[in-house]
C-alpha cells in the first residue's frame, strides 16, 4: 500500500501544479476546438460522412491535444533541477512514472469529455447514444495514449528537438490502439452497440495497454536513471 | 521481368523482420550488459532492416501501379511495412539526436524494445482493418511463393553481410569517438 501512496502523492502533486496554473490544459482545449472547427471548413459535413468519419476525426483531436499536454509532463520538472530531486527521492522510479500517467490521464480525460459535446455541436451529430461503452473505449484508448506519451516524454526529456521527437515517436507506436479506438468510436457514435463485430478491436485496445503498461513499468527506470 | 524485380526487392520484408528480431535481441542483451558491441549490433540491423523495408515498399509501390493501375493499394503487407518502416525510423532519428553515447544507447535500446512488441500489433490491426473495408483483393504476381522463399533466402545472406559491414563501422566511429574525448580531457 505503501507504493500506491507513493503515487498518489505524486499524482496529486502533478494535478495540482497543472491546475493552479491551467496552462496546459487551456492549450489542449483550445486546440482541440480549433482543430474541430478546421475539419467543419475541409470538408461539407453531411449525415452520412459524419457518421463514417466520427471515430477517426475525434481520436485524432484526442491523440494531438493529449500529446501537446504529455509533452509537458517531464519537460515541466526540467526547470530548477526538479527532475534530478524526484529521481533521487526515496520513492521508485515506477511509482514516480505512475503518478505522472494517472495525472496525465484525468487531465487529457477532462479535455476529451468537453471536446466530445463541442464536436455533437459543430457536426449535429448525437454522440451519446452508446454512452456508457463510448465512455469505457475513451478510458481504454486514453491510457494507450497517456503510457505511451508518458514513457517518451520521459525518454525525450532532456533532447534539443524534444517537441519533434515525442510525436514522431508517439504516433506510429500508437497505430494499433488508435485504430481500434477509431473503429469502435465511428460504431458507437453512430449507435450501433459493441456486437461480435466490434469486440476484436474492443480486445486489441485491452491487449495493447496491458502489454505496453507492462514493458513501460519495467523499462522506466533504465530510462529516467540510465 | 517485372514480377522476378518485384520477387527480388519485394522479399526484403521477411529479411526486415528478421533484422528486428535481431535489433530486439541487441537492445536486450545491451540493456542487461550494458556492452557497447550489442548496441552497435542492433543499430547495424535496424540500418539493414529498414533498407530491405524501402527497397520492399518501392517494389510493392512498383508493382501495384504496373499491375492495378493505382500507386497505393491498401494491401496488408504494404501497409504493415509502411508503419513498421515509420516506427524503426523514430528509432534512426532519435538516435541522430542524442548526442551523449551512454545516453543513445540506453534510450535507442527501449525504443527498440517498444517498436518490437509493437510491430505484431500492427500487422494484426491492419489486418483487421482491412478486413472490414471494402477494397480490391490483394494480387501478388503468379509462382510468388517459391520464387519469394529463394529471394528471401538470398537477401538474408546479403542482410547479414550488410549488418556485419555496419557493425564494424559502428564500432571504428565508437573507437574514434572515444579516442578524440580522451584527446580533448588530456
């Protein structure tokens, strides 16, 4: 129990310091909405479209804004030595790693769960009508996201071209997770439930976030302690 | 003629795969090591890898526009290669940009790790993915199988031979490399 004090403490500590000031997440919200309104003037949303391309349009908002606030995560200790103390605390590098995901995670949450009303307002869509299982696939896909972001956030912490690099890595990566949350995402928004049809994807994204928890909680001490 | 080119190039992606068994194996063994040799031998197999993969997606890209008429057919194969081509050069650029060699290594060894455990994901998910779409069927050039297995077999040798080229070159630059820092301190 010890270790999951451990993370909460720094979970708490990373959701505080990004709540008092509220940069990134403005950031992260405010482009999400421009990258909506961008894809209403690229194409003439009609019913049909909309339902085909829903998944896709909104996990690729949700993979963008999450990035631009993944980026910050460990760029954020960088200042002031903050990195080198948190690394040297008694605490391990797993639990330090986990507290940032979880806190990583309820930020880019709460940014999908206000773009999600945002885009049923531009496109008229009804999104939902599945709610409960859109919500299970937005929690599954979300983690996918945040391990991911978070272990080469850690990676490229201390690299020149650290902006670049994250995403470059980030994104082929997340190939797998980002297809089976789009496909799942295009069928419930469109109203048809998680059937046989669907539960393939449904597995990948389960198979995919525990296989890469997994490796990242292993590997992150090699990584942040070298 | 053009199905005997395509057989040739376009069996570097069994060779590709097999260059990615062989990085993972390095990755490991230098995260466990932490010897240099291994990190030279899975940069060397990632560079051979990733050239089989080109050379695969430019035949693919080849043969589809001579024999469906359209450059890109969302075939599996072509697409899986494309994102583990993506994928392993994330890997070439972040090791570009890490300067420190300790440092390189370590991080270009989990990078390979995760691109590793990555690629059957992939290749599963797009197959999914195509299984859903309507798209035309994937065609592959008649008598591929047998002439594919000799190709893959000999790109394999000049794969190994390629990594073994690199892997000395790698290891030359490390030499020099630690040379000129010892110059520098003196």
């Amino acid at each position: 129990m010890h270790y999951f004090r451990q993370v909460a403490v720094v979970a708490f500590k990373d959701l505080r310091a990004e709540l008092r000031t509220k940069e990134a997440i403005n950031a992260s919200l405010a482009f999400s909405i421009v990258i909506l309104l961008l894809f209403s003037f690229a194409f003439d949303p009609s019913e049909e479209t909309m339902r085909e391309i829903s998944g896709g349009l909104l996990w690729i908002v949700f993979a963008f804004a999450g990035t631009l606030m993944l980026n910050r995560s460990f760029a954020r200790e960088l200042p002031n030595d903050c990195l080198d103390a948190l690394i040297a605390a008694p605490l391990p590098a797993s639990a330090l790693f986990l507290g940032k995901c979880l806190a990583n995670y309820v930020l880019v949450l709460a940014v999908e769960l206000v773009s999600l009303p945002v885009f049923g307002i531009f496109y008229n869509v009804h999104w939902a009508r599945q709610f409960p299982e859109l919500l299970l696939v937005l929690l599954l896909g979300t983690w996918a996201l945040t391990i991911i972001g978070t272990i080469f956030s850690a990676l490229t912490v201390n690299i020149k071209l650290r902006e670049v690099m994250l995403p470059m890595l980030t994104y082929p990566i997340l190939i797998p997770a980002l297809m089976s949350a789009m496909q799942l995402t295009t069928a419930l928004v469109g109203g048809t439930p998680i059937g046989a049809d669907n539960v393939d994807s449904l597995k990948m994204l389960i198979g995919f976030d525990i296989v890469f928890t997994a490796v990242s909680l292993v590997l992150v001490e090699t990584v942040l302690v070298g | 003629m053009r199905d005997a080119l395509f057989a040739f190039f376009g069996s570097g992606a069994p060779v590709a795969m097999a260059a990615a068994v062989v990085a993972l194996a390095g990755s490991v063994v230098f995260l466990r090591t932490r010897n240099f040799l291994y990190d030279a031998l899975a940069l060397a197999a990632t560079k051979t890898g990733f050239a089989m993969l080109a050379a695969a997606l430019a035949a693919g890209v080849l043969w589809s526009r001579t024999a469906a008429g359209i450059w890109w057919t969302w075939d599996t194969r072509l697409t899986t290669a494309l994102v583990c081509g993506l994928v392993y050069a994330a890997y070439l650029m972040l090791r570009c940009a890490i300067e420190e060699p300790t440092e390189r290594a370590t991080s270009a060894a989990v990078v390979s790790v995760f691109a590793f455990l990555d690629v059957p994901l992939a290749a599963i998910s797009i197959a999914w993915w195509r299984a859903r779409r309507t798209l035309p069927p994937e065609a592959a050039p008649p008598g591929w199988s047998t002439l594919a297995s000799w190709n893959a077999l000999a790109m394999l040798l000049v794969a190994a031979a390629l990594t073994v080229i690199l892997l000395r070159r790698e290891e030359r630059r490390r030499a020099r490399d630690a040379e000129r820092r010892a110059a520098l301190t003196l």
